[in-house]
C-alpha cells in the first residue's frame, strides 16, 4: 500500500464523527537515532518569546516574585505534549483530525481561535531582526524600527525559499532546528560563564527552585497589573504554549512516528515529488507484535518529548539566570524595538565585541527560526481544517493547500509587522495561546481516555496515574484562564 509500510488488513474500524480507520499492523520501532527529530524542533520552538522576552521581563523587574514557577510552569507542558503526540502516534491523525472526530463545531472555535491567535506571528521575525540589524549594523545609517524590518523581510524571504524548493519540508525544518538548539544552548553556556553571572548563581537558584515564594509572599509590592499580560504569557511560554504544542503533532506525523510510519509527506512543487496523503488515518488488532510495537513507540515519544522539555527548561533557566544577574541590579527591562539588544550591551562591555556577538547570535536564533516553524506548522494546521471541515476541498492535494497558506501567512505576517513593535505582537498571540491550552485540553483527554480506549485494545490506554496528572495540569490552565479572563473583562482581582 502507498499510505503506510504496515500491511492492511481489509477491515476498518468507526471512530467519531469521519470516515473509518483503516485496519493495519504496528510499524515496528525505527530505534532511537532514526526517531529524533520532532522533540528538538518542539524545544527550538519553545525557545522564543517566553526564554527571550517574558521571563528575563519579569526577572528583571520583579526578581524572585514569579521565578519560581518558571520549572513548574516547564515541566507542565511535558503532560501536555505526551496526549498530543499519543494520538497522532496511536491513528497516524494530526491533532485537528481528531478534534473533527469528536465535533465539528468544536472544532471550528479551535480553528477560529488559531486563526486570531498567528495573525501576530510577524512578531517572531520582526524580533529576530532587532537582534540581526544590531548585530550587523546594516544598512548603515538605519533607524532601530527600519533596519528590524530589512532584516525581518529578509529571513522570511530566505525561509520562504527554502520551503518552496527544499524536497521536502520536515527535512529542511529538522537541519535547521538542529543547527538552531546548538547555537542557543552553546551561547548561553559561553554567556553564563562570565563571572558576573556565576557570581550571581547562589541568589538566582535559591529564588528559581523555590516554587512556592509566590504563595507565601504573595505578589510583589511594586506589583503593576499592565503585567498581567506577561504573567500569562510567561506561563504559556515557559515552554511553547497553547497552538505551539500543537504543532508538535504535525512534525511527529511528517517523521513517521507510530502509525504515522510510511504516510506522505509534505514536499516541493518544484524539487519534490508529490506524496499521497491520506485524509484519515489507521487502527489495529489486539496482537502480541501489536503491543510490542505500539508500547515501543509510546516509551520513545516520552523520551523525544523529555528532550524537548528538558532543552527549553534549561534555555529559559540561563536566559533569566542572566537577566537576574545583569539587568535586574540596573534595573535595565528589555521593551520595543530593542528586545533582544539590551543584554548586549553587558557583554560587549565585558568581553568585548566577541561577547556582543555571541549573545546577539543567541537572540536572533531564539527568535528568528520561530517564523519559519509557525509558517511550516500553522499552514499544516489550516489546511487540515479545511480539509476534513469542507469535503470539497479534498478535490485539492494537501500539499496544494498547504503552499496556499503559506502564500497566505506570508502576507499577514509581513503585513501586520508593519504595524506595531515585536513584543506586543508577542504578548497577544501569548495570552490567547494560554486560553487556547484551557480550551482543547479537556477535549483532547476525553479523546485519549475514553474515545480511544473504547474502539482500541485495552493496553493503548494510559494509567490511570497519568490521567490524574493531566487532569490536574488541565484544571490549572482552566482557572488560570477563567481568572485572567474576570480580570480583564470585569475587572475582578484574584491574582493579579
């Protein structure tokens, strides 16, 4: 079959609202090496707004107020991930499919809420710009505002090149989150090392691994409720938060995780050749190599989402490990056009120029690579809506559908950059990510531990300690979210 390496049986099996699983055999488990990927380009994901902008934001101001909840606030969004990708591994589906199995006017609200959420994303490359036209200086003679969108047009040109003539997309994706997770992790040891930063370490950790300070001391007396905002945002971006996990899901179907093995892939119009995808995906039969396999993969995607989480913990550790011990003693708080700029300055007067560059380097991969994967995944995640939401338009490929986004995005992105500085854009595609996570969550755990269970064998149901832990962490973000939303709407202080 040209679906997937396992062999159909002839038979099929109903789940939810569309057409019915096909019955095949577990792909056997490719083996560590072969499997990576999705999890370090979840964890170059993760590293953007939240490990550059917000938390080193609320360091710097508030010192150890909110810090210690920023490993508690990572460490969530592992349980988070794991029900994201268990589905995908255990029917080959993509997170919007599965929405559709459950209800299509569900579905619709997620899609309208990603819609709204990523008319902002411009933010990421606009960002990664300050940190390219200061580190550059050209073209010479620019203001701030002018030289960021030089820089920022031309990422997204260069990107938007290399996903229209690389062979295939998810291919081009994984080399470059490679190359980005390197260069972040690298530089921020090389920054942590300076001896003002190291002097700095025993206040930082005793602040960082204390979780429970904000409860004791309550919120800080220079408390400004204008940084609302950023709690949330910090929150939902303490990993990559709401939509962004998400996207986890497509990148774990494009490399082939589980039943995912052996489905098309996206690919060039004009280098690649066109993969059959399928609309719906697979199920299977109650078999001893069955379970093997499957339980295989599901140890795997717990090891590749541990590395993602793990890699974005520590980037966002040392980000706000550095703006404890540079910008919170000066009061200096990273704002506008001159985000990524700010800490710098620190290291240019340490290290000299070398220190500069390094830091520099750091920012614009922190934030210049999330344009290319919010394109890549967002433009996956529309034209799966569409898709399944519209039966006509499967007359169209995926891969067609998905270049049409991307046309689209790009338009957007490039357009409302011209219309307000990055950390806005930031902060309001953050809080609606966090309201996001609320909102799917409790669908996607009724999905995985009564739908699924209840059509599949018995052992591809999680234990039950997992669906206590992810209902727990669900709650969170629920009344987090309830609490935000009185705030802003009626004004009513529970927090903040």
């Amino acid at each position: 079959m040209s679906a997937t390496s396992a062999t159909e049986t002839g038979k099929t099996l109903s789940l939810g609202k569309l057409s019915p699983l096909k019955i095949v055999a577990v792909p056997a488990f490719v083996g560590l090496w072969a499997a990576m990927g999705p999890g370090v380009i979840w964890a170059s994901m993760a590293q953007g707004s939240g490990e550059l902008i917000f938390w080193p934001y609320l360091t710097a101001k508030y010192g150890a107020a909110f810090l210690g909840i920023l490993l508690p606030a990572c460490l969530m969004q592992y349980w988070v991930n794991q029900e994201i990708v268990r589905y995908t591994a255990t029917t080959g589906e993509t997170f919007f499919t599965g929405m559709m199995r459950l209800s299509k006017w569900f579905t619709l609200l997620l899609w309208l809420m990603l819609v709204v959420t990523f008319l902002w994303f411009g933010g990421y490359a606009s960002g990664g710009g300050t940190a390219l036209f200061d580190l550059t200086g050209f073209p010479p003679g620019w203001q701030a505002r002018e030289g960021t969108l030089f820089w920022a047009y031309l990422t997204i040109a260069i990107f938007l090149i290399g996903m229209v003539f690389s062979r295939v997309v998810y291919e081009l994706i994984e080399k470059i989150m490679y190359v980005v997770t390197i260069t972040t992790v690298v530089g921020l040891i090389i920054s942590i090392l300076n001896p003002t930063v190291l002097q700095a370490a025993g206040g930082f950790f005793a602040a960082y691994l204390n979780p429970l300070a904000i409860f004791v001391n309550g919120m800080p007396a220079k408390w400004d409720p204008k940084d609302a905002d950023g709690i949330m945002t910090g929150i939902a971006f303490a990993g990559a938060g709401g939509f962004f996990n998400v996207m986890y899901s497509y990148w774990v179907r494009d490399k082939g995780h589980g039943l995912a093995k052996g489905l098309g892939r996206v690919t060039s119009p004009i280098t690649g050749k066109a993969e059959a995808i399928p609309a719906t995906g697979y199920a299977f039969e109650d078999t001893p190599e069955n379970k093997k396999n499957y339980l295989d993969w599901i140890k795997y995607l717990r090891i590749d989402n541990a590395i993602g989480i793990g890699v974005n913990a520590l980037t966002v550790m040392m980000m706000c490990w550095l703006a404890w011990s540079i910008l919170m003693p000066t009061g200096q708080v990273p704002s506008g056009w001159k985000v990524a700029v700010v800490q710098a300055q620190f290291f240019q007067a340490a290290m000299g120029p070398i220190g500069r560059i390094i830091f520099l380097l750091v920012a614009a991969a922190f934030l210049g690579d999330s344009w290319i994967l919010i394109a890549d995944a967002i433009s996956r995640m529309h034209s799966d809506f569409v898709w399944h939401y519209f039966p006509w338009a499967q007359r169209w490929s995926f891969r067609t559908w998905y270049y049409i986004f991307v046309a689209i995005l790009t338009v957007i992105s490039c357009t409302t950059m011209l219309m307000t500085q990055p950390a806005e854009l930031l902060l309001a595609g953050g809080v609606l990510n966090f309201i996001a996570m609320a909102v799917y969550m409790p669908a996607l755990i009724y999905l995985n531990y009564k739908v699924i269970p209840s059509k599949f064998p018995a052992w591809t149901k999680p234990a039950n300690i997992t669906f206590w832990i992810v209902s727990l962490i669900t709650a969170v973000y629920v009344i987090l979210g309830i609490i935000y939303i009185l705030f802003r709407l009626f004004g009513v202080r529970i927090i903040f």
